[in-house]
C-alpha cells in the first residue's frame, strides 16, 4: 500500500491525484489543476514559448522536463488518464476502509487489553505480568469503556440540558424585554402625564398668584388716586387763600386792613398746616413674595422613588442612611399619632403611660436608673382596639451591654435606636444592613441594602462570609423582599443575635436557619434550594428560578417562612425562638438587594 501510495503522488502538488488526471505526451501523469498552476505562471523567459499575447503555449515535464506543446485546445487538448483515475478512487476506498491497528507502547506486538486505574493508561498483558504496571490496579478495557462512555454520556446529557435551560432563558430574556420596553413606555407615560400635572399646577399658581398682584396694585392705585384727588382739593383751597390774601394787601384803609389780618394771617396758617406730602403707598410688592427656591430644589430632586431592590415603592420612601437627618424622620413617620408621643418621649429622656402622660426618669449618684424606663415597655396600640399590639425600642445599658427589644440593633452603640409597633399604620418595618458585620470581600452600598461580592479582595471564594442586619427581633412578624435576579449563589435567613463565629455558615448550626441557593446544583435542569438547620438539609425543587425572595419571619409563633415572590410557597422553618433574631445574608456569586419597610400582608 505505502508503494502504491507513492506511485498515486503528483509530482507538482506531492499529493494523491485529484480528477480529472492529465497524461502527457511523455506519458507522465499531473493534476489538472497543477498543469493550470504551471502553465499561466511560467514566464517567457521559462523553456517553451507563448503562442499569443497572454496565452501559453508550451511548458516542460516537472519529471523529465520533455517540452509539452499545447494545440489550439490549449490544456483541454491533453488526454485524460482514466486508468489513473480509477486506481486512485479504488485506492481512496481501500485506505478508508482499513484501520490503523492500536498496539501497546511498550511492546508493539500486543494489543491493549486492560486499564491501569493508577495511571489512566490502557496497557497489555504482558505490561501487567511483566511490566511497571504489575502492581497496579487494572480493569478490563471493556468495563472501563463502559464505564466511561457512561459518564460522558452523562456529562452529554446534562450539556443538552443546560442548553435547552439556555434555550428557555434566551426565550424569557426576549419575553421580558418585550415587557421591559412596554414598561418603560408605560412608565414614560405616567411619566408625561404627571408632568403635565405639574405643568397644569403650576400654570395654575401663577394665575392665583398673578390675580393677587392684581388685586394689590389695584389697590395701590386707588390709594393714589385718592390722594391725588385731595391734593387736587388743597390746591384750590390754597389758591383761594392766595387771591384772598393778595386783595387784602391792596387794600388801603388800615383800619380794615389791620382789623382783618389776624383772621387771614390764621386762614393762611391753617392752609400751610395740611398733611404731609408722601405717597400713602410705595411701588414694592414685599407682602406678595414667593419663595420659589424651595420648590426649584424640589423639582430639581425629582426622581425615581425606588426600593431597596430597585424597583418603585408607591407606599414608601426609601429609607435614608443613618448619618441623614432624615432617618429618624422616615422612622417617626411610618408610626401612628399614639406611639409618635410616647416615642418622642421616649428618645427625650421621658416614658408615657397608656394615656400619653410623660413619666421622668431619674438618676441616683451612680448613674443607675430609679425607674424601669431603661426596660422595654409594652404600649397598647390605640389604633387596633382587637388586638394588644405592643412596640418596644432598643437602648443601650448604662452598663454598656445592649438591652435589646424589638429594633435597631445597639450591641456597638452605634445609630439611633428604631422603634415600630403591630399596628396596621406601623407594621412595615424598615431596616439595613450592619456595616460592622461585613466582612472585606462583601461590599454595601445603596444606603446598606445591596451585597456585591467581592472575589478580589483576598476571601476564601466558598468560605462563610455574611452579613447582619441592623435590627433585632423579639416578637411580633415582620417581612422583606430579597433581589436576588443577580446572583447565582447566596443564602437568606435568620440568627440569633448573637456573637456569629466567621468560619460558620449561616444553618450550620442551631441558632441559625438558612435558605440556600446555588447555581452549580441546577445543571441538571432542575431548580433545587436547600433549606437547612444544624447542618440539616431539605432539599426543595422549584418551578421557576426565583427574582425576588420573600422572607415572613412571626417569632410568637415560631415560623420562618420563604416564599417566590409573585409565584408561591417555598419552605417553612418551624422551630421555638428563645432569643431575639437578627435577618442574615450570604452571598458568593453577585449581588443581593433588600427590600424593607414593606407590612406582612405584602404577599
């Protein structure tokens, strides 16, 4: 076969013949495509010659270099070599029909038979009776190309499924942006709507406040009028006095003329006694000032109100950082008039009873408290008359150790203290994330309600690495909403508020419950969390990748409770809190964002 390969080589492309085969006059055969090559770049200084311009019309033999004449057919007038032809198609058939025989590196006269399972090698017999393999561990080849024909089968298998995943999420991507371009032009139009609104208003004002102007300089005017008009009056009078006057000097008896200048010396006084000459009025308008920069500084503020996962909260205002002033103002907000004064009292120095009457706190020389005011103290609800709704506030100790309650976790005594009650007008609680919980490879940002993950900062890329939030809870239920569309590992849960060991994940213990998600569990197509308590696991499968988690926390009744927002029910912890309980958050793959302030009911 390797001579007859040989012999089946054009001499000009070193390659078996390709069809159509040419024969030359010194019956030496060529492609046709290598005589094309050879002809139209030969030179006229080449041996042969050119019978016309541009055309060839001679060329030597690559072999024995016999000059070959072209006739008037040029290269179509040479015979083809159907004999040629048909070796190579017969060859071309033969050579793909017989298979490179596989033999053992080591001795070349076997044939591979086993698998060293030490080194991944198929080897021989005589390898494993004689060979550096003979204290190995081996198989038989077959089983092992079962086995592994298996396993990449499998590895197949879930590639397709993670195609046809990709496949749908390509699909729903399209969907949603078909629905994000419908949003935003929706949004757009409120967007438009409302503006105009404020155009409708403004333009309004300025009418209200353009008739007020009016309504003023009418006013001025008249004023001046009227004080034009008596100016006019006291010009006559004057004029009158003057000619009065003038004829009493022409006159020449002085005994009349004396006996009436003392009357006329009084009229004329009289008339230089008028009223001052001023305006009544002046041309300002400082009673008709607006203040138009507070409400430039309001509308050049205007924007979006979003949520902590981005998306608009018509309800509420986002919570403001706790170096804003503003942050004790979004807490006193969400409270009802009754718990406003007994809390106001409160962050004074002061308790309230059930009737909003202040109770003062005292000190002794010790700077201990006489009253149990440092305590939490249960206030009924005024506006839930059929239920004892009760809220209560964390303070710090004089002792320096946090007395807890339900609120703003104080263990650092760092922040104001929140306050809330169960109430319909205050269930919503709002909360953040602790920055001093944080570890470095965990960045917080928007206000301390986003979690991005940080792979380059030097953490251990699956090590614990969670978040705390600013509050504890002892009683009562609250709810939030956990973003997580741009992650693709985290953990979502609750803990005792507690010193948290670093090296422990969040349900890897008995003061901890955790819902976990990761990626790297859904490549077999189906969507799995883990739900998981004291190193204990339950595994649940869901239709639909979550977006948006909701967390139902009701401590009295000793439920944890997870839900797909806008979808359904996921898992339940039941359990019995003994201590009070701090939200909790891992993340090792994005990003999170919560969601808070928003009431129970929000399912």
């Amino acid at each position: 076969m390797e001579s007859l390969e040989r012999d089946l080589h054009c001499p000009v492309c070193l390659d078996v013949y390709t069809k159509p085969v040419l024969m030359l006059p010194c019956q030496h055969n060529l492609c046709r495509q290598c005589v094309q090559n050879i002809v139209y770049t030969q030179d006229e200084d080449d041996e042969g010659y050119r019978g016309g311009p541009g055309r060839p019309s001679a060329f030597p033999c690559p072999q024995c270099r016999q000059c070959t004449y072209l006739g008037r057919r040029g290269i179509d007038g040479l015979k083809r070599n159907i004999l040629v032809e048909n070796i190579v198609d017969s060859y071309r058939e033969v050579a793909a029909q017989i298979k490179k025989k596989v033999v053992c590196a080591e001795h070349e006269d076997e044939r591979p038979s086993l698998h060293c399972s030490s080194h991944e090698k198929a080897i021989c017999a005589l390898c494993k009776l004689v060979g550096e393999h003979k204290e190995c561990e081996v198989q038989e080849l077959k089983n092992v190309l079962a086995e592994k024909k298996g396993m990449l089968q499998g590895k197949v298998q879930l590639l397709e499924d993670r195609s046809q995943q990709l496949d749908r999420f390509i699909q729903e991507s399209k969907t949603l942006s078909k629905s994000v371009e419908d949003k935003c032009s929706q949004h757009k139009d409120m967007v438009r709507r409302e503006t105009l609104a404020l155009f409708s208003i403004i333009s309004k004002r300025q009418s209200t406040l353009n008739d007020k102007l009016e309504v003023e300089k009418e006013e001025k005017l008249a004023s001046l009028s009227g004080q034009a008009a008596r100016c006019e009056e006291e010009k006559v009078r004057v004029a009158e006095l003057v000619r009065d006057a003038e004829v009493l000097m022409k006159e020449e008896e002085p005994t009349r003329f004396v006996e009436a200048a003392n009357e006329m010396a009084e009229r004329l006084t009289l008339g230089a006694e008028s009223e001052e000459l001023t305006p009544c009025v002046d041309e300002e308008f400082e009673h008709c000032l607006v203040d138009f920069k507070e409400a430039q500084d309001m509308l050049k503020k205007l924007d979006f109100v979003e949520g902590a996962s981005g998306r608009t909260s018509p309800d509420r205002q986002p919570c403001p950082g706790p170096n804003c002033s503003a942050y004790g103002d979004s807490v006193y907000n969400n409270l009802c008039s009754k718990c406003y004064r007994v809390l106001t009292a409160a962050n004074s120095g002061t308790q309230t009873d059930q009737d909003g009457k202040k109770n003062t706190q005292t000190q002794d020389s010790s700077g201990q408290s006489n009253s149990a005011a440092q305590q939490t103290t249960p206030q009924t609800c005024p506006t839930s008359p059929d239920r004892q709704s009760q809220w209560s506030y964390s303070s710090q100790s004089p002792g320096g150790s946090p007395a807890r309650g339900r609120g703003r976790r104080n263990s650092t005594g760092r922040g104001p203290s929140l306050y809330y009650c169960n109430c319909p007008q205050c269930a919503g609680v709002q909360f953040q994330l602790d920055w001093m919980s944080a570890p470095q490879c965990l960045r917080l940002s928007n206000y301390n309600t986003t979690i991005t993950h940080m792979p380059n900062r030097g953490h251990q890329p699956f090590g614990p690495h969670h978040v705390l939030a600013d509050i504890s809870i002892n009683s009562g239920r609250i709810y939030w909403e956990v973003f997580v569309g741009n992650s693709r590992g985290f953990r979502v849960g609750v803990t005792y508020d507690r010193d948290y060991p670093a090296r422990e994940f969040l349900g890897g213990n008995n003061y901890s419950w955790a819902l976990r998600y990761d990626y790297m569990c859904t490549l077999d197509g189906v969507i799995r969390f883990q739900a998981i308590h004291d190193c204990r696991e339950v595994v649940v499968e869901v239709d639909t990748l979550p977006r948006s988690l909701g967390v139902l926390l009701d401590y009295d009744r000793g439920r944890l409770s997870c839900y797909n927002v806008g979808r359904g029910h996921i898992f339940t912890f039941f359990c019995s809190f003994r201590e009070p309980i701090v939200p909790a958050f891992d993340v090792w793959k994005g990003s999170i964002n919560i969601r808070t302030g928003l009431p129970p009911n929000s399912l």
